[in-house]
C-alpha cells in the first residue's frame, strides 16, 4: 500500500457532492489506466485495452465522499449556519476547525462555534442537547456583508473538516479525517495495480468504480452500478472500529486483526458462496480477516446488490477508529490485508466458481 497516496485521498477536500479534489487525486495515481468520471463525480478506472472485454465484468467498489457540512444560511453577525452532509454526531462538533470552500476555489478556515463556558447558564454546563440548528460556524468576520464580500463565502458553500495525514512509521498507524473511505479508495487503487500485468489472464474483467454522495443516501452507486453492469462486485469500506469501547471477545472490527469481512448490515445480506470463497483464500495466503454481523449502518453494496439480476457482493471493511467524526486511526496491515484479499479472491475465480457465486447451478 502506497501510504503517500492514502495521505494525499485522505487530506483531499471532498464532502458529499463535492469530490472534484478526490477524483483528481486518484487519476494522478492511475495513468496506467482508461480513467473518466461522469456529470454525478462518480469516476470509472478500467484496465486498458479492455472495452471490447467480454468476461464476466467484476466491480470493485468505495466511495469517494466523507462528512461535510454546507452553509444553510449566513447571520447578520457574521456566522455561518450550517447543514450536515452526512452523519455526524453533534457532540463531536463544537470548537474543531473547519475549511469552507468559496465558489472561486479559495480556502477559508472557520471554527465550529462553541459558547464559552463564562456565558452559560447552570442549564446550558449540565445539559448534553445539542441542535445542529443552533450550531454556527465563526470565520472571523464581524457582518453578513463582510463574509460575502470579503471572504466570498455564500450560501450552498462546501466545508469539510480541518485534518492533516499523519503516518507513524514507528507504529505503522494512520492518523487523519475521512478514512469512510478514502481507505476503501486506496485499496481499489491498490489492487488494481496489483492486477494489472495479469489482467489477461483473470476470469473477470475489473473495474474500479468509485462513487460520490454515498454518505448521503448511497446515491453515486446507483449510477455506477448501471453503468458498470457487473456480475460481482467486491465493496470496499473504511468501517467503524468497535474495538475501543467494548470487549475483545465482542469486537468485531478490531485495528491490526486483519480486513473485516461484513455478514450483514442494516441494508445487505451477504452472499455465502462468495464470503466462504474469500475466506477459503485467506486461509490459504495467510490473509488476516475478522468477520462482521453489523446491528446497523450500510454500503454501496445495498444498491449494487439488487442491480439488474442481483449482483453477488463482498463488502471488505477496513476498520477505522472514530469513523463520522473529524479524526481517524487506521491500521497500514489492515489496509494491505483488504486489498490482498480483494486480488488474491480476483484470481481465485474461474468460470465455475463465478457461476457458483451467481445462483447459476442451484436447479
């Protein structure tokens, strides 16, 4: 795994709708590849010299898209009302710093307004009730006429939060924002680089299909399962780490156990043929996995899965501590253990397992 490149995805501005910097980041690592993107910022990496490709086609999955936030309105004040572009949850928000994208390009940093403790009531210091209505966002500016005409911010602007990639060597641990996913985009990278001098001699003919505006109803997989059309898909997640608030015998999305292979969540039942695929291989190549029943949450595998025929997925998480919030621990191991997983299950394939897989030899 190239750790600069996951650095350079995780630092890229990229809030729902919004993911210009991310495509942009990726294409810079992918001109050995055929790469577009579409009207949605959905983009598409193929193999060269493979649109003609008539094998069954198998669609690597993440999204490009994290957390953000929009300016909803602009007060007399100078403060920024805000709109989530995601799921956040409100007390992680107050005091932690933000950019807000103008619609010239132009950065301008702001801190998410907290009230200080010398203003608040007896009330306000007990009570944990948080309202994104009554959130704010402080850049500094003293009026409504100086943040438009001064700071050209205006209203629908973008804003993400304010982290910077930090890699621990020593440790092997990645520090930043926006690990859902930028971690599952690194691994689509990354296992299509491994694949490359090989692709004429796998079953399946590979597509990295990185989606926009996941976070906000898994909208950009719509698009991109239609366009792709595949028979399998392999979706990649930066999943949420449980390994920090419950025990290790319940832990099912552990730092340094390996890729979490997802069972079930709130929106996707997984196919059995392909999880016992995936973990005959990594008995096989030594590939740590843990497995996962999730009580809640979803992929883009819930609408790649019922595209055309019904598409066989294998969600692949990548566990991220503090997922929806402004800062994320990952593991570098885990990130290798997904996309090894993901390639070694690629040339595993062959036309009986593939048809396997499909239902196809049920009757």
């Amino acid at each position: 795994m190239d750790i600069e490149m996951f650095g350079k995805l995780s630092d890229a501005f990229g809030p729902s709708g919004f993911e210009e910097d991310v495509i942009r980041t990726i294409a810079d690592y992918c001109k050995e590849f055929d790469v577009e993107n579409d009207a949605m910022n959905n983009l598409y990496v193929r193999m060269p010299g493979t649109e003609k490709d008539s094998r069954p086609v198998i669609q690597l999955d993440a999204h490009l898209d994290a957390c953000g936030f929009m300016v909803q309105n602009i007060q007399d004040n100078g403060c920024l009302g805000i709109i989530m572009l995601g799921g956040f949850h409100l007390t992680s928000l107050p005091a932690h710093a933000v950019w807000i994208r103008t619609r010239s390009g132009k950065m301008v940093h702001g801190i998410i307004c907290a009230k200080p403790v010398h203003f608040m009531t007896t009330a306000e210091r007990s009570s944990q009730t948080l309202e994104i209505e009554k959130m704010y966002v402080d850049v500094g500016a003293t009026s409504r006429e100086e943040v438009e005409n001064v700071f050209g911010i205006h209203i629908g602007d973008p804003m993400m939060p304010d982290v910077t990639f930090e890699y621990d060597a020593e440790h092997e641990i990645c520090f930043g924002k926006a690990f859902d996913n930028r971690a599952g985009c690194a691994c689509i990278v990354d296992t299509m680089k491994q694949l490359e001098k090989e692709q004429a001699s796998l079953a399946v003919n590979v597509v990295g299909a990185f989606a926009a505006q996941e976070e906000v109803g898994t909208r950009g997989a719509v698009v991109t399962s239609q366009i792709v059309k595949p028979d399998l898909a392999i979706v990649f997640e930066g999943s949420p780490s449980d390994d920090f608030f419950i025990s290790a015998g319940q832990a099912q999305g552990c730092m340094k156990k390996g890729v979490q292979i997802r069972i079930l969540d709130n929106s996707y039942i997984s196919n059995t043929q392909f999880i016992s695929l995936a973990e005959e291989v990594a008995e096989k190549c030594g590939i740590k996995y843990q497995e996962s029943v999730r009580r809640g949450g979803s992929t883009n595998a819930a609408k790649i899965s019922v595209t055309g025929k019904a598409v066989p997925c294998l969600v692949l998480g990548v566990p991220s501590r503090y997922a929806h919030s402004h800062y994320n621990f990952c593991a570098k191991e885990d990130l290798e253990a997904a996309s090894a997983m993901a390639a070694n299950v690629i040339r595993a394939l062959d036309e009986e397992k593939i048809r396997h897989i499909c239902h196809q030899d049920v009757l």
